[in-house]
C-alpha cells in the first residue's frame, strides 16, 4: 500500500502537497497542559474507545499507538514525514495517535490540543482534503463536545489557533524564484493578504532543497473556505511566478540548466557519501528538470519521496545498527543510489 508521499503530484507543476488540520478541545477537560497524568491517560483512552470505529466511517484502516511509549526514534521518523510536530516527540503524559496506514490522515490525541485532526495529499487539493477533514470532525463532535465559545469560536491551546481551528497549508518548490533579489519582498506581500510563507528545510534565505510552505496567518474572523481560498491563491500566485522565471531560464540558458542537471544526477547516482544539504540541492535541481523536461525518468517518480526518506530518523530506522553522523551520510548516499530513477 501507497503512502500518500509516494504519489507523484498531479496538475499544477511546484506545488509539492497540501495539509489541512483542524485543532480541537474537549469541553470537560482542561487544556493538554493543565492536565495531570492520571486526567490525560484517562481522556487518551475515551478517544481511543470512542473513535475505535472511525477507520470506517473515513474509509481507512486506522492503527492506535501510545506516543508516549513509542520508540523515540519512530516518533522522530513521524516528524520528519510531517505527520507529528514537536510537541509530539516532547510529550510525557499518556497521548496517542490513530493513523492510516497510507499516512494520509491522522488523530493526533493529547499532544498541544485534545484532538488535532490532519489530513495530507500530493499536490494542490486543499478543497478535498478539507471535504473529509470537515466530515470526520463532525463525526467525532456528535460523540465527543468540543469547547466551543458563540465569539470566539473553537477554544484552542493557541490563541493563534482560536476560532476556525484550521491550518491550511500547502508546500511549493521554488528553486528559481527564491534565488531573486526580490523574493523577501514578495514574501511580505503574502503576509499583506493572509498567507505566511517559512522555509520547510531552513529560513527563507537558506532553504536546502527549496520547499516553502505556505499557511494561513488568522484562524479567527475568517471562514474556513477563506482561508482555504486564501492559501490556494498564494500557492497559485508564487508557483506562476516560478514557472515563469523558468520558463525564461529554458529559453536563455537551456544548454547550462541541462549541464547542472546532469552533473547533479551524476553525484546523486554515483556519489558514496552525501551531506543533507549536498543531497537536498542535487535532489532539488532534479524535480525541477523533470518538472521541466529536462530530463525523462523512465518510471514515474516522486522525488519528494526520496527527499523524506534521506531524512535522519528514517535513515536510522532502516538501518540494522546505530549511525554517526559520517554513518548517516554514507547510509544517505546508498538510498539514494537504490531509489534514484533511471532516465531515458
């Protein structure tokens, strides 16, 4: 069975996946961080009983596991699939989490809220994705009351999280458009309608492989169609722009871009020790010539797959043995050279 990153994104080029999640709390609880032990360990396991039969209701094969008795390791390897925060990998009282085991929807229980509802896919499909989350959270408010207020809407940990409960976001790929003078200034415009833009592998200024990520600002005053409205321009509006300067870039210096592409394949397929930093690059430059038609890959291909599975705790999960961090870089170069696809 597929994990939802293994899928190569369909439609529109740049625009690597999407993310909705929904946070919420229970009326008859405190807040996760006012809870003792005992209240949180005896909440986590209402969820559990009560949400046994949501795997149905969503048409997934859900599988429970206690966070707090997971392997840290495995909670690091969860993280870096994005599929658990850093509050996840801190927590010690009893939390837990139901997940498909496409991971593509997950019920985060007893971490910074109650219930953190997430759903992730390739591509641009906010609206989708937002179709299941809202069923899903109706399902468990008929059973579970959540803390709501008539003002201010759902009641969160976060006050940046207060009213909708919605984090909408989507991840691009800007490796032409972020090297411009200008980029910095075309971030604070996103800000300006609604939209926050960060680095998903550093800052802005120095972001290994590319990835931005774009959320919204408010949750408060704005119905969640807007907000999913808002994210979807702002990823629209910043993957344009790259296509364009791409496009320009084919056009003046094709004959350079086809030589550091292949130049980076070559490390990637031949190289016996990679950096992160080194491996996101080379990789980066990849997905941009086969977004292009620079190069052909024989079989499709998710580079984004192979971006995730160069990362620390996955590479240490695969392997049989503890790795040093000179360990981790030859264990990288070996992935890669596994998963790398051919081109024709």
């Amino acid at each position: 069975m597929h994990r939802w990153f293994e899928q190569t994104p369909a439609g529109r080029p740049g625009i690597i996946s999407s993310r909705i999640r929904l946070a919420r709390n229970l009326q008859e609880y405190s807040f996760p961080a006012k809870l003792d032990e005992k209240e949180s360990g005896e909440m986590v396991h209402r969820l559990e009983f009560g949400l046994r039969d949501i795997g149905n209701f969503a048409e997934k094969n859900f599988e429970f596991s206690l966070l707090n008795e997971m392997e840290e390791l495995d909670r690091a390897a969860l993280k870096e699939r994005r599929v658990l925060n850093s509050a996840a990998l801190l927590k010690k009282n009893p939390s837990g989490i139901l997940l498909s085991k496409e991971e593509d929807m997950g019920i985060v229980l007893n971490c910074d809220d109650h219930i953190r509802i997430q759903l992730l896919g390739a591509g641009l499909c906010l609206d989708e994705l937002w179709d299941k989350a809202d069923k899903i959270d109706d399902c468990i408010n008929e059973r579970f009351p959540y803390a709501f207020d008539d003002r201010f809407g759902y009641l969160t940990s976060f006050p940046t999280n207060v009213g909708t409960g919605l984090r909408a976001s989507v991840v691009v790929h800007l490796p032409m458009l972020s090297q411009g003078r200008k980029f910095s200034s075309l971030i604070g415009d996103m800000s300006r309608f609604g939209a926050s833009v960060r680095g998903v592998y550093g800052d802005v200024e120095e972001n290994f492989g590319s990835l931005y990520e774009i959320s919204n600002l408010k949750t408060l005053g704005q119905t969640e169609r807007e907000i999913i409205d808002t994210v979807t321009k702002a990823a629209i509006q910043l993957t344009n722009q790259e296509m364009q300067v791409r496009k320009l870039s084919l056009q003046r210096r094709r004959i350079e871009r086809e030589d550091e592409v292949y130049k980076s394949f070559g490390v990637l397929k031949y190289a016996r020790r990679l950096t992160f930093r080194d491996a996101m690059i080379f990789l980066s430059q990849l997905m941009a010539a086969l977004s292009d038609g620079l190069v052909l890959a024989k079989n499709e291909v998710s580079v984004y797959r192979l971006m995730l599975g160069i990362q620390p705790a996955v590479l240490q999960k695969i392997s049989d043995r503890p790795l040093s961090k000179e360990d981790l870089d030859i264990a990288r170069a070996e992935f890669i050279r596994k998963e790398l696809p051919e081109l024709k």
